[in-house]
C-alpha cells in the first residue's frame, strides 16, 4: 500500500488490488496469517463523504463554466446541482427523456437498477437551463443526445470561441478537461460528483426527509441505509425542529367511538 501511494494510486484503485489480492490468500488459506497484524484498507470512495459546496463557491463555479468553451459544461453543472443527476446519467441524455410540460427528465441507463428509469422533477432552475440549452438545438430530434459530440475552435483575432463538427447522434464524450479548467479558474477543488453531494446535502438543510430524497437520487432501500449514516450529520435545526413539533398541540381529529 505504501508502495503504491507512493505511485499516486488512487485510494480505490489500492483497495480493489489489496481486495484482489486478499480473496487469492484467504482460498489458499493464508489470509488468516495476516488479518491479526492489523490490515487496515485505505478508504474506499463508497465510504467518502464528499464535498457539499457553499453558495459563494456555486457563484464562483458557475461563473467559470460560463466562461469554458465547451459551451455544454454550464448546462450539466447546473443540471448536476438542481435535480443531482449522475455524470453519465446526464451525459447519455435524449431529448425524447424531457417532459416539458410536467417539468421531469425520465432517467435512462443508471449506475444502479433503483436508479434507472425513474422521474426527476425539475426545478425551476433546472427547467430554464433545459429551456434555454433547447434552443441551441432547433432541428433537435427526439433521439439525439441532449449533449452532443462537437469540436471547439478559435475564430477570428479576437479568439472567440466556435462550435463545429456538432454530432447529436454521438454523446459528448467527456467534460473533464473543461470541468478541471473551470474549477482552476475558480479556485476551487471539488469532484464533479461532489454537485449531487451538494444537492443533497442542501435538500437534506432544508428539511426534506431522507425517505422523500431518496426516489429522485436513484437510491435502493440498502443504500438509503447506508446514505442515513453517510448524511447523519446534516441539518440538525431541521431535526430540532421535527422533535418541537411534538411540544405543539395536536391537530384537532374527531373524537373516536370505542365499543363496549
């Protein structure tokens, strides 16, 4: 492990290869000749808790994605941080999945079987942002990526920024290198996944019981569990709140009838 951190291995990527490598030991059954010197495995992803965002680093985020010239990373930033969709659940988007007029996105393929198919709602940001990024595409077509493969170049001395070779029927790629200038840029150091943890963890601020989270988040019953645990920390005056409930009076109901 020392050996591979040195390397600049990832966490995870240590914890697959130790976790390989202890499944190899334990069915030759050498594994037990180790565990009791204490084997402690890095920590994996799954068991990070992420970086919530503040509104003054969103401001400075989204300020620098305005100013990318992948013209696509201001719209999935934002789309990340309203409904907290998935990377790859945004990126492989189709227009055919935006309900306008009931303001939902109908998720396609998920990293999990709880999250693919279901409707997200859209919030008001999230619907003008689709609003205005439709626009972009007049001929779009029901089947073609809401994101679609394109190039950027420089026009002209000015050195505005120019879209061609535009692809709807191929999905962009990826957003990485835009995603890594815009946060240099605003001097900031996040994860893009860490704009879902945001939009949870200001749901979660807010009031909004894990239970109700959970559907638009994708999560199984096992990993609302676990993110019951992850997210236990969070809002605190919204669970002071809820327990001053029960000082209030109780809502009036009709006197019951018992039988003899």
């Amino acid at each position: 492990m020392t050996q591979r951190r040195a390397q600049k291995a990832a966490d995870k990527t240590i914890r697959n290869e130790i976790g390989t490598l202890r499944g190899i030991l334990k069915r030759q059954k050498l594994w037990v000749q180790l565990k009791d010197d204490g084997v402690r495995l890095p920590r994996g992803r799954e068991e990070d808790t992420g970086v919530a965002l503040s509104i003054e680093d969103e401001t400075k985020l989204l300020a620098a994605c305005a100013a990318s010239r992948s013209r696509s990373l201001l719209p999935v930033v934002k789309l990340a941080l309203s409904p907290g969709m998935r990377h790859d659940e945004m990126r492989l988007l189709r227009w055919k999945q935006i309900d306008f007029a009931n303001a939902s996105i109908k998720v396609g393929k998920s990293k999990t079987e709880a999250g693919a198919g279901r409707a997200v709602p859209m919030n008001m940001r999230a619907l003008e942002t689709m609003t205005q990024w439709a626009l972009q595409f007049p001929d779009r077509k029901p089947s073609h990526f809401i994101f679609p493969s394109e190039k950027v170049g420089i026009c002209g001395n000015d050195e505005i920024p120019e879209v061609f070779d535009t692809d709807p029927s191929k999905a962009i790629t990826s957003w990485k290198t835009a995603w890594a200038s815009a946060k240099t840029v605003a001097g900031i150091e996040c994860r893009f996944h860490d704009l879902r943890h945001t939009t949870v963890t200001r749901l979660l601020e807010r009031g909004q019981p894990l239970a109700v989270v959970a559907d638009p988040m994708g999560w199984s019953t096992a990993t609302a569990v676990r993110m019951s645990k992850r997210y236990g920390h969070i809002g605190p005056s919204a669970k002071r709140s809820a327990m001053a409930a029960l000082d209030g009076q109780p809502t009036a109901h009709h006197p019951r009838t018992h039988s003899p």
